[in-house]
C-alpha cells in the first residue's frame, strides 16, 4: 500500500541553480544527501551539466579535466548508440558514456520545505575515478562527523567512494570503498557490535539471480567486508533494480530503510518506474530482515514525477526524522528535487500489515 503524503513539495529545480560555466546548462538538481546540522536541514544535491551547444550529426559528451573544470568531447552521432536519456555507447570500444557530468552543491533550509541559501560550498570532481562526475551523495552522522558516500564514475566504471565533512565548507576525500561496479552505498548512523555497517548494492555483469541490497562491515570505515545478501526484487514494481535509499533509521522496532526499486524497462531506451518501499532490520542484527512492503509506499504521480528529463522517478536518498513525521528528500524524474513528509508510525504499520 502506498503512504499517505502528509507533504509534498519540489523544492529545487535546474533553473535554481547556476551552471559551473556560462556555455553549460543545468540539467538536473537531484538524488540530494540529507542531514539536520545546526538546527538546518542540509541538502547535498547532485547537479548535472551539459553544453548548451548543439551541434549537427554531433553529440557533446562532458567530463571533467581537474585543470579546466567541465569539458566537452564532440563525437559524430554515428559513432555512438543511445541507450536512454542518460547513457550513450561508442560502438568502436563498447564504452559507455554519460550525456551529462555531475558535481555536488551544499544547500541550506530552516524548515526543511523551503530552501533559502542556493550559494553553498561545491564538492567537485577531482581523481582519476571521478572523470564523468560524482553523483548521488547519501550522509550519516557518526560521532559528530558527517560522512558522505558517493558515486565516483570513470572509464573504470562506478565506483563508491567515502568524504567527510564538520561544517559542509571543507570536505576531506578517503577514496574508493567499494570498487565498480557498486552504488547505492548507505552508512548505518551508528556501530552494531563494535562495527561499521553499510547497505550497498553490486552491479555484476552475469546476473545469476535478481538484484539484490547487500550489507557489509567495516572496522573503521575504510576496509569493508563480512558481505552478505540481504534483500533481493521479489515484486514486480523491484524487478529491475534494486538499491538503498536513504541512510536506515533507527526506531523502536529497528532498522528502516527506505529503498527503492525499479520495473523492467518496457521498451527500447526506456529505464523503467522507479518507486520507494520498506525494509524493517532488526536493530542488533542487521542482516535479519524482520518485516518488508510488499508494494511500493511511493509511486510518481505529481506532474514533477512523471515529467523531466526521466520521467516516472522516485528516487529516495536523504531522510531526517521530526517528531513522527519523516522529511523524506528524493530525486523526480531525474530533473528535480522532491520532499515528501510521511508519518514514521504509519511505516512502521505498513511494514507489520504486509507481513
């Protein structure tokens, strides 16, 4: 059963935001890190980019060089396959490459609906493993320290790397922690049996079963390990993809995740429906599933879901907990930045109803 939106609102769209140069647009403001600091809610909000230009029998694919900041390689449209909106392959190597590259940007709001400062710090790419962008930042809180899981995408593929922050000005890079192909990282807010706990979601090339969120374990943050397969897409609406969301909530009963899946493309070019369900963890044993949704809590249906650059998107990725209601932050369509308020007691209901 779906949740009852308490409140729903898009609190960031592309023509918010500044480009990083005056020939590129904004693509998309979405997929944002939540976290309250300060008596604020933070918002880490991927921006994607690309050129303005347009060229004929030509398509600009951006990356990003370390010394010039965003730039544009042309290659003739017969050289390239269009997969979907987002992803082109060069048919000469095989490679894939994004039609976009995205950077990170800090945003401020009091209230959590509203965002007042648009001018906060940027987390930019930097290595060799960040060449197409870094997307998708998810943070956690651990000891008054606020760290950040990314994806850090290259020529070697999608990789997850781990920064930190105390004041979301000056970050500090620890690298990649989980190799390619692996996303969808989240950090538990707190240690379980003197370790680190992580939900993440391997990509393999030779699909032996449906996808499936993983649980690994980390004595420091760094080396992870103890890997085990927690949840796979049983339902329709998961079948695609499946992934972590926003970082688990610790509640009365366990561990909420707040994750989402995806159906199968239905065509060519498509990328499918992607929605929100539940996971309940228990609180000592993490990799014990105690309850589940067996349909999706959040489908697209505001006109910002079911339009953009992707249309059909709902892609949770930050939370922050207020009394009984939950700020849930999500990326729409590929394009916007979402806020749904939803009641923590009605999940916790939901989860005990569909099992």
């Amino acid at each position: 059963m779906t949740a009852k939106r308490l409140f729903n609102k898009c609190v960031l769209r592309p023509e918010d935001v500044q480009p990083t140069r005056d020939d590129f647009e904004v693509a998309g403001v979405f997929n944002p890190g939540a976290v309250e600091a300060d008596g604020q809610v933070i918002l880490l909000v991927r921006v994607a980019e690309r050129p303005k230009e347009r060229r004929k029998g030509f398509t600009g694919l951006p990356r990003w060089d370390p010394g010039q900041g965003p730039v544009v390689d042309w290659l003739p449209d017969d050289e390239i396959e269009v997969l979907d909106p987002r992803v082109v392959c060069l048919k000469q190597s095989g490679a894939l490459r994004l039609t976009f590259v995205s950077h990170i940007r800090v945003f401020r709001s009091r209230d959590g609906r509203c965002v007042e400062a648009m001018g906060g710090a940027r987390f930019e790419p930097e290595t060799r493993y960040e060449t197409y962008g870094v997307e998708d930042p998810r943070v956690a809180c651990l000891d008054g320290v606020f760290y950040i899981t990314y994806v850090a995408v290259s020529e070697h593929g999608a990789a997850t790397a781990l920064a930190s922050t105390t004041d979301f000005k000056q970050f500090t890079r620890h690298g990649v922690i989980f190799y390619p192909e692996n996303k969808d990282v989240v950090l538990f807010s707190e240690k379980v049996d003197g370790q680190y706990m992580a939900l993440h979601r391997p990509n393999p090339s030779m699909h032996f079963s449906a996808p499936a969120i993983w649980l690994g374990r980390s004595p420091d943050l760094i080396h992870w390990g103890r890997h085990e397969a927690l949840h796979s897409g049983a339902s329709t609406w998961e079948s695609g993809r499946i992934g972590a969301g926003a970082p688990p909530l610790k509640t009365n009963r366990g561990w909420l995740e707040i994750y989402h899946g995806q159906t199968n493309p239905a065509r060519p070019g498509s990328v499918g429906t992607y929605c929100a369900g539940l996971l309940l963890l228990e609180a000592e044993n993490p990799g014990r599933v105690a309850g589940k949704s067996t349909s999706p809590i959040l489908v697209p249906e505001t006109d910002f879901e079911l339009g953009g650059s992707v249309p059909g998107v709902v892609f949770p990725t930050g939370v922050v907990q207020r009394d009984d209601r939950l700020l849930v932050y999500y990326g729409a369509a590929d394009t916007f930045t979402g806020l749904v308020e939803l009641s923590t007691s009605e999940l916790l209901a939901i989860v005990s109803d569909d099992t």
